[in-house]
C-alpha cells in the first residue's frame, strides 16, 4: 500500500477513521522555515467536521500535535511527524456493515485485493485521511508565501447550481462566509437549500470544487511524465469521491474551434502576456506565468 507522496517534500500519512489517531511525517522540508501553529491549527478548523447541519456529524476537534522537526518556531530540517487523536469515533455503529460492500465505496475492493478490510467509518479509505493532507500543506505554506503565490479554492458548483464566473480569484472571507464555501452568496444560498432538500429525501449530491493560483513562475513542471499539470491530477485524484479533474476549458475545449482555444501572445513592456487562458496556465506540462486554473468533480 504506497502512503508517500512528493519527490522535494515527502508526505508519508498514518492512520485509520476509527483507529487511535491519524497524522503523518514531513520529509525534506527545509531548515529555518518560521512555522506559526495557530495558522496551521486555523486550517484544520476550517476542514473540520460537524460545523453545521450541511456537513458530517462526527464531531473531531482535530487539535494537532507536532511532535518533531521543530523548535522555537522554525523548522530543524529533519524530518517533521504530527498527529490527531480521534475522540469521536463511535465504531459499533458500523458493525451492521462489517459482512456488507456498500456501493461507491471501498469495501470491496479493498476486500479483493487485501483479503481484509477496516469496516469502522471506511479504516484507511476514509475522507477522514484528509486532514493529514490539509496539516501537511498548512505547514508548508509559507514556502508559496515567501514567493507570493496566492491560491483561492471554492466550492463553484453542488447539483448543476453553478457560479457563472468559473475561474475568477475569490477572497477567503467570500469563501468562508457561509456554510458551502461558495463565494457568491445567491448562489450559496441556492445550494443550502437544494442540500437540505435532497438529504431530507435520504440522497445525495455531487458538485465542483474551483482552484486559482496566481503569480506561478514559468517553468515549474516537466514536458514528459512530469507535466505540472498531471501531478497536479494525480493529487487531486486522490482525494476521496473526486471523478475528474479539467484545466482552463477543459472538456469544453472539444466542442471548440482551434481558433476559439488557442491562448494568443503579445509582448508588453517586454513580457509576454496571453489574451486568454484557456489552457488554464500550463503549455506542453509547463506553468505558462498565467493564472494556474482547474476544476475537480466529486460525487
């Protein structure tokens, strides 16, 4: 089972949904970078479950312990471990699902390929891993910091109930000033709405979560098996219930003309500025200097 992932920095993640806790350990982050906990602590509280009536119940506090690779508030160099302790883990209330598959989950192929499987909240393949990935990214986020790069990711669309503009850069306080994360605040209240609906009618909902990234370098990513923009895919990918991933126009681009697509160049001071961007700022699996945008769907 591959738990690791990065080359530069290494993320290596531990853990299952029920089990005593869950982290992970940071390798090859580098030294003498200023790690703040209570902003990293600040990201997790804004994965946490149990905010509101929209998301899962499970109630985590998701208090993070970091346990080595730093001192007096910068990072040694050396190899950084932390973890969650879970405290709200009600295991008997998967028992009647132990000798069951449920459908669109796991336990199957789990099953198939391991001769044993975690029944308890989904063991391993639970979105509950997720929070490792969220601590991990927290803690090293001051690196795109110091180079100015600045992401925006919203919830754009729950149920065929879309935001228009579909890669404009949102504040956080647009983001976060609602229970769905949708930065137009019609749009989020349309989709509260069909939410509450449709789980009244014991159902679900799948939707699009939108990601910008400005002031990316050109140049990051490599022209073969390396692409920017498929490493980006493949993290994505690994998220739990994500069925697909686009750049820029995506899918769309197939129903477009080569001249409709076609990202034009012209010099500007000097530099070269695009007129579009419809590759969603990668060319060939390099970043392009444009706006690095793509869309993930999850049901």
């Amino acid at each position: 089972m591959s738990n690791t992932f990065g080359k530069i920095i290494r993320l290596t993640s531990f853990g299952e949904s029920h089990g005593k806790a869950i982290g992970g350990i940071l390798d090859g982050v580098p030294a003498n970078l200023e790690i703040d906990p209570e902003k990293v602590q600040a990201e997790l509280d804004k994965r946490r479950p149990g905010q509101s009536e929209l998301s899962t119940p499970r109630n985590e506090k998701d208090t993070i312990e970091i346990l080595s690779g730093l001192m007096e508030g910068r990072t040694l160099g050396t190899p950084i471990a932390f973890q969650f302790r879970n405290e709200d883990a009600n295991s008997e209330d998967y028992d009647h699902l132990k000798n069951i598959n449920r459908p669109s989950h796991a336990d199957y192929t789990l099953t198939q390929k391991y001769g044993i499987r975690d029944h308890r909240g989904g063991g391993r393949s639970s979105a509950r891993e997720t929070a490792s990935w969220v601590a991990a990214g927290a803690l090293v986020s001051g690196i795109l910091e110091n180079e100015g790069i600045e992401i925006s990711t919203y919830v754009s669309n729950v149920g065929g109930i879309e935001v228009k503009d579909v890669y404009r850069f949102f504040q956080e306080e647009e983001i976060f000033s609602n229970a769905v994360r949708c930065p137009v605040p019609e749009v989020a209240l349309q989709i509260e709405e069909k939410i509450k609906v449709v789980k009244q009618e014991n159902d679900s909902l799948g939707g699009q979560i939108t990601c910008v990234i400005r002031n990316l370098p050109v140049g990051l990513g490599e022209p073969v098996f390396d692409k920017l923009d498929s490493s980006i895919g493949k993290a994505m990918l690994g998220i739990n219930a994500v069925k697909g991933i686009e750049f820029g126009s995506g899918f769309r681009a197939a129903s477009m003309r080569g001249s409709e697509h076609n990202d034009q160049m012209e010099k500007k001071e000097g530099k070269v500025v695009f007129k579009s961007n419809h590759a969603g700022g990668v060319l060939g699996g390099i970043s392009s200097g444009e706006d690095l945008c793509f869309r993930i769907a999850f049901k």
